[in-house]
C-alpha cells in the first residue's frame, strides 16, 4: 500500500464541511460509489460483530418521502445517494453465530476452534444486555462506519452531510424496517455540493488544538 500525503488527508478534511445544497443533477459514477460501498463493508466495530445495515437509498420516490421525516431538509432529495445507518436492535446467538462461522469461513477454520472467542463475545453481550445497554453499545458502532464514510468521501473529493436530525421512527415505517430487527439510527447524504450553498465558503470552526488534546 502506498500511504497518502499528510497534506493530502488534511487538505481533504478541511475541504470536507456538512453540505447543506447538493446539485441535484451531479451524480456519483458507479465505480466510485462502489469504493464507497466498500468503506462501509470494511468499516471496524467492536468484536468485528458489524450490528448493522447500510441501507443506500437511490429511488427518487422514496427520497422525496424521507425529506418531510428529515424536518424539511432537502439534502436526502438533492443529493446523488442516501445513506441510512441502521443498527442491529437485540443482538442475539443467531447474529453472534452468524459472525463465528462467517469467521471461520473466512480463515479457513472450524467454528469450533473460535469457542472461546465466542464465549468472550457472548459474555460481553450478555453483560450488556443485563445492564441494559447494548442496543446503546451496538448504535454506537455505527457512527464508526459514518465517520469513515465521510472521511473516505472527502479524500474523493465528495461531499456529505451527516444527519441526526431525522425522524427515526418515520424512516422506518418508509424504509420498512418497522418490526424488524434493524432500526434507523443516523443519515448520510453524499453527493457534490450546489455552486449556491453558501456554506462551502464559511470559514470552518474549531477549537485550537491546545483546547481539546492533551498528552500525559
């Protein structure tokens, strides 16, 4: 692998801001999307469980149905792709043996030489699922594979709009994801930004890194 320049990843990321106009009529090339896609599948989480679904929404119809359950934001109209970052609510045996045999799969295995390894991740998520947290553990992991998205993006010279300000329980009724295992957590607009948002020229705001790193 030929690593990128460090000027290259900080130019991208001071590039990159949340786009509030996409040009609706600027669509991504199917190989670069397909890059894209990609970030997602390869996207870490803990254990490697990926308690998720990427669900990529392309058809016109069901973006415009998404912009009143987005509050009136037009970025899930206007923007070439859609992405809605949905977790896995309950992660149970099926989903933790699903992982196991995909893993030995993968190595050239048995499930059986990952039995401890599973013991280990059954009792984490058992721990979790006691104390009631693990649909909050599991929602966390998927604003991993947001941000690597958005950073995969940038280096592209694409843009995105990350969206938590959403309807969550109306994307799943128009995603039909209601009932099922998987819930909408968080939105992803990616697309290229419109000559007219105003916002592409808006110095970006950050706290110097005095104020927010520290080394002990």
């Amino acid at each position: 692998m030929n690593p990128i320049t460090k000027e290259t990843l900080l130019d991208a990321l001071k590039w990159r801001y949340a786009t509030k106009q996409f040009d609706p009529a600027k669509k991504i090339d199917d190989a670069t999307w397909a890059a894209l896609e990609e970030t997602l599948v390869l996207a870490p989480s803990s254990y490697g469980l990926q308690p998720w679904k990427f669900i990529v929404v392309e058809d016109p119809a069901i973006k415009a149905q998404l912009v009143p359950a987005s509050y009136g934001q037009t970025q899930a109209a206007d923007a070439s792709h859609f992405v809605v970052f949905t977790v896995r609510r309950g992660l149970d045996d099926a989903h933790l043996d699903h992982f196991i045999e995909r893993t030995a799969e993968i190595r050239g295995i048995t499930p059986d030489d990952l039995a401890g390894f599973r013991k280990v991740i059954a009792g984490s998520l058992a721990g979790a699922r006691q104390a009631g947290f693990l649909d909050a553990w599991q929602e966390h992991q998927i604003y991993i594979a947001l941000g690597q998205l958005m950073t995969a993006a940038a280096l592209l010279g694409i843009d995105t709009c990350p969206m938590e300000g959403i309807d969550k329980a109306k994307f799943d009724e128009i995603l039909g994801l209601t009932g099922t295992d998987y819930a909408t957590g968080v939105a992803c607009a990616v697309g290229y930004r419109s000559a007219d948002d105003k916002y592409a020229a808006v110095p970006k705001v950050r706290f110097p890194a005095v104020e927010v790193i520290e080394r002990r």
